[in-house]
C-alpha cells in the first residue's frame, strides 16, 4: 500500500479535458463539452486548477496521442467527453484502452448504471476508465447534463445521495496511484475515503 497523507491540503492540480466530436472540431457546432466540464470540475474540486483543454475530432490515433500527451504534461485526471456510442466514428473507448497500464471497469459499469435512472439507451454507451502511469483517464458521455449526472450521480429532493457519482471514488484512485490529494467540494460531491485502520 502506498503512503497516502492524511489531508495535505488542497494544493494545485492540473487536470485535462477533452471533447471529441468531427462537427465540433472543425466549427459546424459548438462544442459544449468543455466548458460543462470544466463548470462542474471549478465547482466541485477545492483544489486550484490548471486546465489542459483539447477539441479534436474522433480519430482514434489522435485521441490516444493526445491521451499520452496529456499524461506527460502532468495531468493526474483526464475526462474526455464524447465517441463512446456504437457509431462507425465512436472510437474513444478503443483508443483509450489502447494507452492504458490498467482497466477501471467500474467506471463505466456505475455511469451506465446512473443513466439508466434517466434513459434507456444508456446500455448502448461504451465508457471506459483507465490508469495510465500515475494518471486516470475517464471516458464521459457526450451530453453536459449526462456529464454531470453521471459524476455527481442522483440526489433524492432532500439532497440526500440515491445512487453515488462516479466522482466520489476519484480522489482516492488518485491517492492510490500516487497524484495530488484532490480536495472536493461536499454540496457538489462528497469524495470518499476509507478511515484508518
């Protein structure tokens, strides 16, 4: 087991973004994916953030490229947005698995889970996350709203948690992997811990 501080602190992180869409790459449409997650990573993280933004089409050489090239720059968290559908172009899964030392199965196992509670085709989405060097990479859907839900997760009216974000297990993946301490803002998303032994 690594050592892992109690609470060091919510020092700076730097963190890559990555929207993935033909259209949106070459101006036809505006991208919204960058700047839903950059809106949800301002508001639920502590920490100061240096954002690694990229808009790029869905080209599975370039995405992987820029997956290497975001980790080597130091990004200790990616989330890339969009190309995870069964379309001939959704390629981001495949070129995602194809950077990674390890696969985070339950990644995309508990973001199908949460947009099942809102559409059905979510069994159609192929999100993956993987850990690549002292980095996590995480596949997200492609809509904002489905962005958020899907790392926030549900909130019954009373704000209690119904079904957990994916987010509340990324601090401590990071921890475990030797990154930055990730300190989350709890009316956002509450990280999860496991007490000392």
């Amino acid at each position: 087991m690594s050592d892992i501080l109690e609470n060091p602190g919510a020092g700076p992180v730097r963190i890559g973004i990555v929207s993935i869409s033909d259209r949106a790459s070459t101006g036809v449409y505006e991208d919204k994916g960058l700047p839903a997650l950059q809106d949800w990573l301002t508001r639920a993280l502590r920490n100061p953030i240096s954002f690694e933004a990229r808009l790029i089409p869905d080209e599975k050489d370039r995405i992987s490229a820029t997956l290497i090239e975001l980790v080597d720059a130091g990004c200790s968290l990616v989330l890339t947005t969009g190309g995870t559908g069964p379309a001939p172009r959704d390629v981001t899964p495949e070129a995602t698995l194809a950077v990674a030392d390890k696969e985070m199965p339950g990644f995309g196992e508990q973001m199908r889970q949460i947009s099942l509670k809102f559409v059905p085709t979510a069994i159609l989405s192929r999100q993956v996350a993987v850990i690549r060097g002292k980095s996590l990479i995480i596949n997200l859907p492609g809509q904002p709203k489905s962005i958020a839900e899907t790392l926030e997760g549900l909130k019954g009216a009373d704000g209690t948690q119904i079904v957990h974000g994916i987010f509340a297990a990324v601090p401590y993946c990071i921890d475990l992997i030797g990154g930055p301490y990730l300190e989350t803002n709890d009316d956002v998303c509450k990280a999860f811990r496991p007490k000392n032994k």
